[in-house]
C-alpha cells in the first residue's frame, strides 16, 4: 500500500498547495490502487482517469503559477453515481438511465470542483440508493474491501469501499435511511449524514425528498469534516437549502467533550426483537467509557418513538419515491422500450428498466398514497414522524448528544439477506430517526466485532448540531480501541508509517 | 404472510405504477409487501388523534425569488437526451390508438 492512499484529504491538499507533491503523482498513485483491486471490488461504475489527469495537470499548472486551487487542491474524489455530472453518464445502477448525461452539474459537484478536487469516478449503489448492501445494482454487487464476501452495506457502498480501500480519500454518498452511515461502518469508514438542508439537493437524483440528504466519507473524522465545510451552505437553486454559510468545523474539532452530556438511546441500543448484536453492543459500551474518560457525563435515555421510525420510514420513502420515479416514462430521458402507443410504450420501458426492490418500493409507495389507505398509512406515518421530532426535542434538553450503534451487525455475507426485503430492511433500524427527523448524525468506526470485521458508533445531534457531534466523533476516533481498521492500521500514534496531522 | 394485501391489489397498484408482472412475480411481491405492511402495522396501536403530521423537517418559509428570468437549461442540450425527438419536441407513440 503506497503512502499516498494512508494519507489524508487534508494532508495531500496542503503538499500539493505548497507545491511540495504534484496533483498528478498523487492521481496515478490512487489510479495504480484502483487499477489493483477494482476488479475485485467493483466499487465504480465508471472511471474517468483520462478526465481526471487533465484536471490534475491543471492543478498543478496552477500551483506552479502562484495561484492556490482551494482547501482540497488535488484531492482525488469518488461520487456517488446519483449526482449529476454535465456530459458523464450517471445511472444510479439502473437501467432506465441507460445513456443518459445530465446536462449541469450537481451543486456539490461545483463546489468540490471550485475547491480543487479531482473526479475520478462515479460509484455503484443499490438502484435508485434503494437498500442496504449494494446488491441491487443493475451493473454487479460492490464488495467490502475486508473481506469480499462480505457486503459493504449500502445504498453508497461503493464510495464507502472506494474509501476503504484507498481508491480515494473521500467520497460522496446520499443518506436517506442510512445509506451513507450503515456502509461507513461496515466498511470501517467515516460516513456522515448532515442537518436536512445543510447541503444542496441540486442535481442529486430524487429518492425521498423530504428525507434524501447528501453527506461525506473518508478515512479520518477531520477530512469529513474538511469535505462538509466544502459542500455545505445555501444554494438558491434548492428550497429547501438551510440559509447562511456551512458551519465552521475545523476550528471546533480539537474542543474535546469536556462537560458536554450525552444519552445513550435505549431503545436502538438494546436486545430486542429488532436488536443490536453482542460485539455490536460491547464497542458501543467502550465508546461510552472513552467519551466519559475524556470529561462527558453518558447516561442511558429513552427516545421512545424511534421503535415506530422503520414503519413509518418503509411507508414515507416509498412512498415519496413512488411520486419521484413517476418521471421515468421513457419520453424524455434514458431507456425506451417501444410499443404501438405510449402508454404500452410507458408501461414496457418502465418493466424493463427497473430492478425488483425499485418495483416493490414503487408498488409499497403507490399502495400507501391510494384511495382509502392514505390516512391509515402515509398520514399516520408523517404524524409518527412528529413524534420522534417531540421526542427527540425533549431528550436534547438534557443531552447535548445522543449515541447509538450504527447498525445492528458488522457486514454480513453476501446473498445472505436478498431474499427476504423486510430482513434487509431492519439493517436501517438505528440509523431512520434521524432522517424522519432531519437531524445530522454520524458513523464513527470503534473497534472490530468478532468476525474481525468492523463496527460503527453512531452520534446523534439536534438540527445543525454538527460542530458538537464532530467534537465528540473526534474524541471516539482518537480513542478507537483497534485504530482504524480499513486502512489496516492505528492511525493515531501508528508504528505502521501513517501519516496524519 | 397475512391477507393484509391480496394479489388483486397488487395487481391494481402494479397497473396505477405503469409495471407489468409475471405471475410468479404477483405471487413474490404480493407476499413480501405484505411483510412490510405487518410490520407497519404497529402503528394502528398509536393514537396520533391530536398529532399534526409533519410537512418538512425544520421550520421554513415560503422562498420567493424576484419574477426575472435566470438560467435555464440548454433546449437542444435537454433535447439531446431524448429517445425520440422532431421539430424540438419529444416524439412519443399515438397515445390515442395504436402506431401502424
């Protein structure tokens, strides 16, 4: 393993800023990883090497010129393939998006462009980021580079492995039940899903609006935070964007948790029907004895309505998709399937199109939103959704955090859990309420469980509580208990040769 | 499995979503939809009576943007990602009766 993949988003950013390395090495370095074990690991859709080395040149064009590219100056990226990217095909694993090139960029995609980052890839997904384990993709199942029989979770597993496994230093991913902070930790990354709003919408394919939320991955809880500073902030061409600038993260990171409190949620901590396993269990304990070795007050709490959030979640999301991927009707985008008349022609393209859990999705959502069984389902739902957010509220009146597993097991083999949905589906268990409630929270990876694979810690924070929960993400990370085990050694005062700040 | 979504109303949401099943795949989905809403029907227990629903997740307001044209999108851009396309149209099969 060269350097290059050990080391940092930030820590390459200011080598190439000062001219001290080239973007260009530091590109064919990531490249020659990719070429390694990509074939193994089927973390992209595409990549786009060629494009990639054209804009690494002109970094370093830049940097020889006297001009500075930008706090992620020649930072190698992967996006998730459900972001558009002008002029480069961007499928979100389906087939009904077979050809198309979105004609504008994604905001985020300006933006990480703006700040000097180099594209080098757009990364598999469960179709439409319907799933948790990157098995439904229409173009092949990623594997989580620890163990390849195993899934890397999902539905961003492919830039939770592209991180993993040293493709590259961050990645984007989309969360709108977990789909960012179930993969990071079963792929021992870190993975954040920001305050709904925090970041812009802008030419992210629509899943669930009212829940889809774009967030970072990379190796240490810094450079997330480095990539969310990035990203973040008001972008007028989304309404529901948050006012103001992204919140200052870097300056608050080294604040440690002294004083703050923090309640441990009961009811996705425990042992029940829908519970967290052993190894899960016993990590999560840990972190409680670092956060309080380090000056926090942690006490169990309960949250009481989070055990409705998976009901409530597997009515609003498909039902929200439903509305969404009515767009798909082969007329003015992707795949057509020709027929005698349109709505034959509508009907075929849309069959052919669609993989199974996008179809079951869509019929669950259509069912939910039909006459006679919208109040029972959709709008009891939503009014489940401002339960969690009272309950959560009162419980932010004591905690300034609250903490949870990220998921209930490390990753499970591959196949294992495709046959039966409902099974797949309680993967997303711990990480639903904060969608439902459009709070931000994050996966920190704490340890391994028994099978030697990893195992995340989940901290939990009000809307726009992400300074305080990256205070406390970097406390669990500095006192991770295996280091960080996707890059295959400790990162903090590592023998192995890592460098970090 | 229960009888809480029988294979007619899967059928009919089928057909209101514009997809088509094979038999075998009413029977799989018929089932496995019926496990998702078993399980949301923990719900039924809740009395949400005085609960409103809730519209977006933080408090907003409307956002207005003063009535002036801004950017838009290249028409033969959008256009070039079309199946079908005539005199700057999206060209579709006769929606009323059948293409000869």
């Amino acid at each position: 393993m060269s350097t290059s993949e050990r080391t940092t988003a930030r820590v390459l950013a200011s080598e190439i800023r000062s001219g001290a390395r080239s973007a260009r090495t530091v590109l064919e370095e990531h490249l020659a990883a990719i070429d390694a074990r990509e074939h193994e690991i089927n973390a992209f859709n595409l990549v786009l090497a060629d494009e990639a080395r054209i804009v690494a040149d002109a970094i370093d064009a830049r940097v020889a010129a006297g001009e500075d590219p930008g706090p992620l100056a020649g930072v190698p990226v992967a996006l998730k393939d459900n972001m558009c990217t002008r002029g480069v095909p961007t499928t979100c694993s389906s087939r009904i998006l077979e050809g198309w090139r979105p004609p504008y960029d994604a905001t985020v995609v300006e933006r990480l462009v703006a700040a000097g980052a180099v594209v080098v890839g757009k990364t598999n997904l469960d179709e439409f980021a319907m799933g948790s384990s990157t098995e439904n993709s229409a173009f092949g199942v990623t594997r989580n580079p620890l163990d390849p029989t195993k899934v890397p979770g999902g539905s961003s597993g492919g830039s939770a492995a592209a991180v993993a496994a040293g493709f590259t230093p961050l990645a984007l991913g989309s969360d709108t039940g977990g789909s960012i902070r179930q993969p990071a930790a079963l792929c021992g990354v870190v993975g954040v899903k920001p305050t709904y709003g925090a970041v812009s919408r802008y030419g992210l394919v629509a899943f669930a609006s009212s829940l889809d939320q774009i967030g970072p991955f990379s190796r240490t809880v810094a450079d997330s935070a480095l990539m969310l500073e990035v990203i973040g902030g008001h972008d007028r061409r989304d309404s529901t964007s948050v006012p103001g600038p992204a919140a200052d993260l870097s300056s608050v990171l080294d604040h440690g948790v002294e004083g703050l409190r923090i309640g441990i949620i009961e009811e996705l901590s425990g042992d029940g029907l829908e519970g967290v396993a052993d190894d899960v269990r016993a990590r999560l304990h840990e972190a409680v004895v670092a956060l309080e070795a380090a000056g926090a007050t942690v006490a169990s709490t309960s949250v009481p309505s989070t055990v409705y959030g998976l009901s409530a979640y597997y009515v609003v999301a498909p039902a929200e998709a439903s509305s969404n991927l009515a767009r798909y009707d082969g007329v003015r985008f992707g795949l057509r399937v020709d027929a005698p008349n349109a709505g034959d022609m509508n009907s075929a393209t849309r069959t052919a199109g669609f993989g199974d859990e996008v179809k079951r999705r869509i019929m669950l959502g259509t069912y939910a939103l039909s006459a006679g069984y919208y109040d029972a389902y959709y709008g009891k739902s939503q009014k489940v959704r401002t339960l969690i957010l009272e309950d959560f509220a009162r419980a932010y009146g004591e905690f300034d955090l609250l903490l949870s597993p990220t998921a209930p097991t490390t990753a499970f083999p591959i196949g294992e859990k495709t046959a039966d949905p409902m099974t797949m589906y309680l993967n997303d268990v711990c990480t639903i309420p904060s969608n439902l409630a459009g709070h931000p929270a994050m996966s920190v990876p704490f340890g391994v469980g028994e099978d030697g694979m990893p195992v995340g810690v989940q901290v939990l924070a009000p809307a726009s509580g992400e300074p305080t929960m990256f205070r406390a993400a970097k406390v669990l990370e500095a006192a991770a208990p295996d280091g960080h085990p996707a890059v295959g050694g400790k990162m903090a005062g590592s023998p192995a040769g890592v460098r970090h700040e | 499995m229960t009888d809480r979504i029988s294979k007619e109303d899967v059928a009919h949401v089928a057909d209101l979503a514009r997809l088509t099943l094979t038999d075998e795949e009413l029977d799989a989905f018929t089932g496995q939809l019926a496990d998702v809403l078993d399980h949301a029907a923990d719900l039924e227990a809740l009395d949400l009576a005085d609960v409103e629903p809730m519209t977006h997740p933080l408090p907003m307001r409307n956002v207005l943007r003063p009535d002036v044209v801004g950017e838009t999108s290249d028409r033969a851009e959008v256009l070039a990602c079309a199946p079908s396309v005539e005199d700057e149209q999206f060209r579709v099969p006769p929606v009323l009766g059948e293409s000869p």
